[in-house]
C-alpha cells in the first residue's frame, strides 16, 4: 500500500515555506557570505561543515 502521507499535497500556502526554511535561509546567508567576502569564504565555510559532520559521526560511535 502506499503511504497516504507521501501523497498530500500541502493545504496551506505557508506550509511549503516552513519545510524549507532552513535551506532557503543558508542559500541566503552563503550568497550574502559571498558578496561581502568572496567566493572562498562561503567554499570554505560549506568544506568545514562536511568535515564536521563526518567527524561528529565517528566521535558519536567512539563515545558509545
């Protein structure tokens, strides 16, 4: 059977906004990051992110 969930459409003009509010916001904060400091910065910013989160994941698995 396929999930009723997956096939809803959202009912209110706000709702599509809030489910990608965070991914609007950083494209904002990147293309702003971007115009005041150059290209390198929001490169180096999104470069860090990645090797932070594949750290986080083996520092998790290390403590448990």
């Amino acid at each position: 059977f396929a999930c009723v969930k997956n096939e809803l459409v959202p009912s209110h003009p706000l709702e599509l906004s809030e489910k990608n509010f965070q991914l609007n916001q950083d494209k904002t904060n990147f293309a702003m990051l971007r115009n005041i400091q150059g290209l390198h910065a929001p490169l180096k910013l999104q470069m860090e992110l990645r090797a932070v989160k594949q750290v986080g994941v083996f520092y998790l698995t290390a403590i448990a």
